[in-house]
C-alpha cells in the first residue's frame, strides 16, 4: 500500500513538473509573463503610452460631445428656421403675383368676350364677307381657382 502511495505521489509531481515546463516552454521562458499583476500593469503602462483614454477621459469626450451636437442641432434649428420663412416670403410672392394675373387674366377674357361679341353681330350683318364661321372653334377660357 505505501509503494502505491509513493508511485501516485511521484506521478503527480511529475505531471506538475511537465505542466509548469510546458507553461515555461510556451511562454518562452519568461516568468514574469505567469505574474498576472505584473501583467496588468504593464498592460495599463501601455495603454497610457499609447494614449487609450481612461474612463473619466471617456466621459469627459462624451459630455463634449453632447455639447457639440447640441450647438449642431441649434444651428440647424436656426437654419431650418431661415429657410422657412423664406419659403413663406416666397409662397406670398408668388400668391400675389398670381392675384395680379388672375386680375389681368380677367380683363383679357372680357376683352375677348367683348370683341367676339362685336364680331358675332357684325358678322350677323355681314354673312357675305365671312368666309368661315365655326361656333366650335371659339376659344373659351377657363383658369384653375
């Protein structure tokens, strides 16, 4: 029973000693590399040599951020705002001169009327100097309101 004991405890040990080389072998040797704190450290040490920001740094670069897009969003509100009441300044233009057009519009179509009238009845009076006469062909006009 103890020659038993004494072959597993030797095995053990040698499992120990093959796995403790085999961490050795492949971390090349290098025990410093198994120090996890030592480790981290070095880690942080490079990530301020590199620049990595910190997580107040973080969140200092979110609060400007915040900052800046909210100046965006007023500048574009300010924009938006501009732009619409050009639009409107427009949209006022345009409805007056299409005022001043319906009014010029009305005086032509009651010209012609007029004018239609005189030729209907001279024509009338006249039948021998017209050479055609279509009621089809007169023109009507009709605008959108």
């Amino acid at each position: 029973m103890g020659q038993k004991i004494a072959v597993i405890l030797m095995l053990v040990i040698t499992v120990v000693l093959i796995v403790y080389l085999l961490v050795l072998v492949l971390t090349g040797g290098n025990k410093e590399k198994l120090n996890f704190k030592h480790k981290r450290e070095q880690k942080r040490q490079q990530e301020i040599e590199r620049g990595i920001v910190t997580r107040e740094d973080k969140v200092k670069e979110k609060e400007e951020l915040k900052k800046a897009l909210a100046e965006k969003k007023a500048e574009q509100k300010a924009a938006d705002a501009e732009y619409d009441n050009a639009v409107k300044a427009n949209i006022q233009k345009f409805k007056e001169e299409k005022k001043a057009i319906k009014e010029k519009y009305l005086a032509v179509k009651k010209e012609y009327e007029q004018a239609y009238a005189e030729y209907k009845k001279w024509a009338e009076e006249n039948p021998d100097k017209v050479v055609v006469e279509d009621d089809d062909d007169a023109y009507e006009f009709k605008m959108e309101e």
